[in-house]
C-alpha cells in the first residue's frame, strides 16, 4: 500500500523559541499537530508495503520522508514526520516549513510514560543545526533541548535515558591544523561533540568531544580544498550497562567506549587503532547506530560502502545488521550473527538496527530506500520501500490521543474524516440532519486510514458531524457540526 501525499493536508506545524530555534519549529507547550485539510492533491510519499507477515511485531511505524539533514546530497523534497500502521495507512504526520528538516522520529520513555521524540532544524552539509524534541500522547511538545553555549543539537542521535537523561549529537567548525590530512595549516574541520544533559533543568552534565581525544591524523577521510574537512562523522551516541558512552564515528570506521567520569577512551573496535583483533566477519565500514544492549555484546549497522544517493547495490560487500562478542580479557571480537537484506541491499549513508521485545528486529537501510523487519532466525517478515530513505527507521507501540478534535470537509459526493493522530480510531460514523441540533446516523464505515472516504449518495445537503468510535463503538470523540 503507498501514502500519498494528498492525505497530508496544506498546513504546516508551529514554530520553536529562541534563536535558532525560532526558525525551526513548535513552542513547548504547544501542539505538533500540523492541521490537515483532507482532498488536497500532492505527488505520492513513494511509501510501499512489500512484505507483511503474521510474525511481525505489533506497533506503528516511524520515520521522516524527504530531505534529511544525515545525507549531505541535494534534496529539495519537503520534511514530513510520519507515523504509520505496518499496512502503510497513514496515521499522523506533520510537514515542516520550508528549509526544515527532521529526523530520529521515535518513541522514547520520560518520567516513566511513553513520549514522541524528534530532532528538527536546518541542514548544514551531512549534519544538522536544530532542536531536539519531546512531545506527550497529546503531539504537545513539552521539552525543547540544546547542548547549550554555541552548540546546536544535530540529527545524529537525540537517545533519552532512564534515569531522565538525554544524548545528543552535535557538530562545531572550528579552526584546525589539517596538514596531515593534505589541507592548510589554518584550515576548517568540524569536531565532533557528544553531551548528557539533565532533561528537566536543561544542566548539560558531561561533554566529550573528539578532537581532544583523536588525532585528526587517524582520520582516513579525505580531504576536499574549500569544504570543511569532516575528520570524524559521529553518527551515534548511546550507554553500554555500566553507563560509559557507546560512540559511533562514521568517517573513522570505528566505535568508542567512552568512560563517562574521565572522558578517556576505554576501547575501541575497527579504524587504525583498534584494541580488539577482529575474527572473520567482523570488520565494518563507514557504520551506524552502534549500541550495546549487553556487557560483552555491540550490535550496528554496517554500511560497508561510502555513498551520499539512493543506492541500492553497488558495494562489494552488501550491508548488514551485526551483532558483536567483545571479549575485552582476549582483546579479540567475534562476530555472533550478520544479518543482510535478501536484496543484497549496500546503503551508503544511514540505516539503524532495533532489537525489539519478541526477539525480532527492526531496520531502517537509509539510502538503500528499504525499511526491514527480521525474525531471530533471520526471516523477513516486513519490508517496505520509502522513496529516498531515512536516517532511521522504528517500529513502536504508541497511544496517540490529539487534542484538536476531528475534522470533517468533503469533494464532490465524498466526505472525508481526518484526525490527525489518533490511533483508536476502529470507525467513522457520520451524521446528517436538517439541524445542528437534529442529526442522525447516516452511515458507519471502517477507518482506512489518515484520510478515510466516505461516499455520499442522494440528497447531500444540510448539516453534517463526525463522530470517531473506538473498537466498541464508543464515541472518542466527534468534529464540530458543518454545514453542506
């Protein structure tokens, strides 16, 4: 099933506070629900469900379309975040203003309840300049969170903790000696920057950031006059069992274990200096969304090819999900299961790996335009094409309770039921009358979706409500009486 873009509606959501982020997004406190207008056409998301078997996990699934602050290639598309049900019907979206853009779409825990997190803000190259977000079951933004200083949250990674935490990624250009590397003496580099900060005073409580602890010298990247040299490429932060960070750096082909009380590098797997000798099958490239869900155990997504466009073959070695056994006493890593895409798929920028409850896991292949799902025994059981890919892909169980109530507008002889994020919904039921105040059940029909049709047939004229019924058939909740 493909999403169309007609369901989205013309409007697009609020604006954020304070400096950058006044040009980026919605205020705290506010609603991210953007306010759709059913009917209006508009080309289509390119979102098609290929595979949906019985041994999925239950959820919805998350993602951005369009331009992405992650892939520094030239994309004019508008950013829409999007939450949809495993079959492809949209469930929520919310289309940025022009020149924004957005990522890392996902549930995430707060204060013990489920919350809908995001980063949004402008792109700068492969990198983004923005605000990370938390919203409530309600789409009400209730935090907006930066680093702080001259520091700007950046798409990469925005992971919250359980003790009330959040990761955040960012990059700064600063001055550097790039001689190593073939450039000036007085040259331009971005140093990467990982930071823990405090969720409800916004008290940055630990940085670390890359240039203080690894030589520009060990980058292989390659050096390009006139751009800014980009030695590092963090793409991914997040906490092993003992509460080091686990960080992901793109350009170097390797990932850190940093000692969160010191900032020094515990160890550190693939690159030049790695501190474990790597068995068959274990060396990566150019890899993503690096975690540690066990002491011993790292799971990533290795790209394993280098590329900025939509490629979906092209590496000589396909990208995969791996997952890794670190023996930190032998110095030696093994690898405990690779798991590629049955298309051979090579992504060369993006992609994550979600191990979900049940045991299977969620993927997104970023520029190789797929989102997977995978059985423990590595048996596909969902897959989906998404027209230029996402930085990454989940899939979540979520509540979705909008505050504004349903909107009913209608084309010709349909009429169409809209509520924006609502994920209850079983059925439609609309009224009709000669009075506000005098309607009665004209018909029932099952939601289909963000913009679900209801044929009207005979005399169309007088007043009209919709009424959105749960699975019971309980009212949730109903539109304002409109007149046709």
């Amino acid at each position: 099933m493909r999403i169309s873009r007609r369901q989205f509606g013309a409007a697009a959501g609020g604006v954020l506070v304070g400096g950058l982020a006044a040009a980026c997004g919605s205020h705290e406190s506010t609603s991210a629900t953007s306010s759709p207008i059913a009917g209006v056409s508009a080309q289509s998301l390119g979102y098609t469900v290929n595979v949906n078997g019985p041994r999925g996990a239950p959820g919805h699934v998350f993602f951005v379309y369009g331009t992405t602050a992650a892939n520094p290639g030239i994309d004019s598309r508008p950013s829409v975040l999007v939450i949809s049900d495993r079959a492809g019907n949209l469930v929520w979206q919310r289309e940025l203003p022009a020149g924004q853009t957005a990522g890392n779409l996902r549930v995430q825990h707060y204060r013990g309840k489920p919350v809908l997190t995001w980063w949004q803000g402008l792109k700068q190259g492969g990198h983004g300049l923005g605000v990370s977000y938390i919203a409530d079951e309600h789409y009400k933004v209730i935090a907006t969170l930066t680093p702080g200083g001259d520091l700007s949250s950046d798409i990469h990674e925005f992971r919250l903790t359980a003790d009330g935490r959040a990761l955040i990624s960012s990059y700064q250009q600063v001055s550097a000696d790039l001689t190593a590397v073939g450039g000036p003496k007085d040259g331009k580099a971005y140093n990467c920057v990982a930071s823990v900060i405090d969720v409800a005073s916004r008290q940055t409580l630990f940085q670390w950031d890359a240039m203080s602890h690894v030589p520009i010298a060990d980058s292989p990247a390659t050096y390009t006059p006139g751009q800014v040299f980009d030695p590092y490429h963090l793409n991914s932060i997040a906490l092993d069992p003992v509460g080091n960070l686990v960080i992901s750096m793109r350009s170097l082909s390797t990932v850190f274990n940093i000692d969160y009380r010191t900032g020094a590098i515990n160890w550190r797997l693939g690159g030049k200096h790695s501190t474990f000798a790597m068995s068959d099958g274990v060396e990566f490239a150019y890899q993503h969304d690096a975690e540690m869900p066990e002491a011993n155990t790292l799971t990533l997504f290795d790209n394993h090819f280098e590329g900025n466009q939509g490629q979906k073959s092209g590496g000589s070695v396909p990208s995969s999900l791996k997952w890794i056994r670190l023996d930190t006493k032998a110095g030696r890593a093994s690898l405990i299961r690779a798991q590629r895409h049955p298309a051979n798929l090579s992504a060369g920028a993006m992609g994550n790996l979600q191990q979900l409850p049940g045991g299977n896991t969620f993927s997104g292949w970023g520029t190789a335009e797929h989102i997977a799902e995978f059985t423990a025994a590595g048996d596909m059981v969902y897959d989906a094409t998404l027209t230029g890919g996402t930085y990454r892909a989940f899939l979540e169980e979520w509540t979705g309770d909008p505050i504004e109530p349903p909107q009913l507008t209608f084309t010709a002889n349909t009429a169409h039921a809209v509520w924006n994020g609502a994920t209850k919904v079983a059925q439609w039921r609309l009224l009709r009358g000669p009075q506000s105040n005098a309607m009665t059940p004209l018909s029932t029909v099952a939601w289909a979706g963000y913009d679900t049709a209801i044929t009207l047939t005979g005399d169309s004229d007088g007043y009209y409500q919709l009424q959105a019924l749960d699975v019971d058939g309980a009212v949730l909740n109903q539109s304002a009486p409109v007149i046709r």
